[in-house]
C-alpha cells in the first residue's frame, strides 16, 4: 500500500515468553523515519512468533489521521486479545472489527463537525485472513467504510488519485474481473513510478510501502523488501520505454498497421495456450489410464 501523505501503520504482535508485546510502526515524510513501540502484557501463550493483524494508511489532517490509527489499534488489539485467541482475524472477523471501528469514527467526526469543524480525511484499512482472502476498507470524511476488495478491487486515495492514479487505472483497462489475469505488483509499481514524476507528495515505493499476504501457509506483514521491488522497477522502466514507442509509432505506421501487430501477437498467444490446454489433457488421461 502507498499514499501520497505517506503516512502508514502496521498492526503485529509480538508474542514471546508468554508475554504479549504490540509493535506499532510509524512513517511520515520522505526524509524521517521513526519506530515507535508500545508494549503491553496480555499473558499470551503462543510461544515465539509474530501475529499480524492489518495495515492502515490515511490522508488528511494529520491530527485526525493519527487519532484514527489509535482506534484502529485499540479495536484490532483488544479483539484479537479477547475474542481472537491471538489470531489473525479472519474475513468475517476483520468485518466485525471494521463495523466497531465506523461506529468510533462516525460519532467522532460528528463531534468535531457540531463544533464547526470538517475533518480532512481518507483512510484504508486492509487485512489478509489465515485463509488467504483479503479485506480492504475505505473509510471517508464522514467515518464511514466502503468495502472495495471485491469491487473495484483497488482503492487510491490522497492527490496521487486526482494527479493519475484513477487516469491511469482507467486507460489501462484494469477490472476487479480480470485483475486475476494482471501483474498487480507491476501495475502497482507502474502508477506511483508514474505518478511520483507529476506529484512531489507521493514518494517513492521503496521504504514507504508494506506488504501482506500468504507465504508458506502463514500470513506475513512487514515492510516491503528493496530486492522484492528491483525486478518490478525494471520490468515498469521496460512497459514505459515499450508505451512510449508504440505512440510513436501511431504516427509513423498508422493505428492500423499497429493493430495488425498486435492482432497477429494475440493470435499467437491464442495458439500457443490451445497447445498449452491440449498437452495438459493429455497428460491428465495419460495419469487417468494409469490409474485405473
């Protein structure tokens, strides 16, 4: 995840010798860098090992950001203390978590907006379940949270969505449907290189994002590794110098010479996955016969 105030959380446990210790991770600007941790006994007995539980990263007032971030990991700690046995939320869970934290919010930005004050504010709230099914909420200036991992699969929030983040999203035809079918991490990685270009407030990848998902079975949380990203980097420099050159060549060759390129492209990918496609059948009924 990255935004364009770079303002990031990530939510952990740290559970060793039957002590329960909370990590939060704090990063503001592009030059400053600060860990900041808070430990409390829970009396976990889990033995050693971390247990993630979300990221959050918001835009706005900072004051406000920051007082959301509090609830968040009020609510994430307390229910994974008490109601989670010390447990990555699952799907449903992470729901119920989401619903207590509107409710705090929504009745404290309408404390603040009785008193004549309208809180600047936008933050996304994301989860990845044991099961590997991933959460990711935006809440708005109201307090109110919309879920958007099933549709439109993305959230952008901050000037970086204003400056090309969406533009970009939309020219290159990305769908929630097809997004199975699309390097995300490339994609990602291609609209804040992008981005960053025309827009001083969004930084860069590296050092400001972090990462969570699946790996070995267990869910991982932490921040997103230089060498992860170098491969991406090259691979956007290559998708940008290539878009660059099919412009140019709109206006040497025509649309339409370009079109047939990429037609006959596509017919060969076509091709070579019908052969893909056969080659597995019949390696399957080959395993069948033996079988029986």
């Amino acid at each position: 995840m990255h935004l364009s105030q770079r303002i990031q959380r990530a939510f952990w446990f740290e559970i060793t010798d039957n002590v329960g210790t909370y990590h939060k991770e704090y990063r503001k600007k592009q030059i400053m860098s600060s860990v900041n941790k808070l430990r409390r006994r829970n009396g976990l007995e889990v033995g050693d090992k971390y247990v993630p539980l979300a990221i959050a990263g918001g835009v706005g007032e900072a004051s406000i950001v920051k007082q959301s971030y509090r609830v968040c990991e009020k609510v994430l700690t307390d229910l994974a203390v008490k109601e989670w046995k010390s447990q990555t939320p699952t799907f449903e869970q992470f729901e119920d978590a989401v619903n207590q934290i509107e409710s705090i919010l929504i009745r404290r930005f309408k404390e603040l907006r009785e008193q004549g004050l309208e809180p600047s504010f936008s933050m996304i709230l994301a989860s990845v379940s044991p099961q590997g099914k991933a959460s990711m909420e935006l809440f708005d200036e109201r307090g109110l949270a919309e879920p958007v991992h099933d549709n439109p699969g993305f959230a952008i929030i901050g000037t970086g969505f204003i400056t090309g983040g969406n533009l970009l999203l939309r020219l290159l035809g990305y769908s929630a449907e097809e997004s199975y079918t699309v390097d995300i991490t490339a994609l990602s990685t291609f609209i804040i290189d992008v981005v960053s270009e025309i827009d001083p407030a969004v930084g860069s990848f590296v050092g400001e994002s972090y990462y969570m998902g699946i790996e070995k079975g267990e869910v991982f949380l932490g921040p997103m590794n230089p060498e992860y990203i170098k491969p991406y980097k090259r691979k956007v420099a290559k998708r940008k110098e290539l878009l660059q050159r099919i412009w140019k060549l709109f206006d040497r060759i025509g649309e339409e010479e370009v079109e047939k390129m990429v037609k006959e492209s596509e017919k060969k990918l076509t091709e070579t996955e019908a052969t893909t496609k056969d080659v597995d059948k019949k390696l399957k009924r080959k395993l069948s016969l033996r079988k029986t």
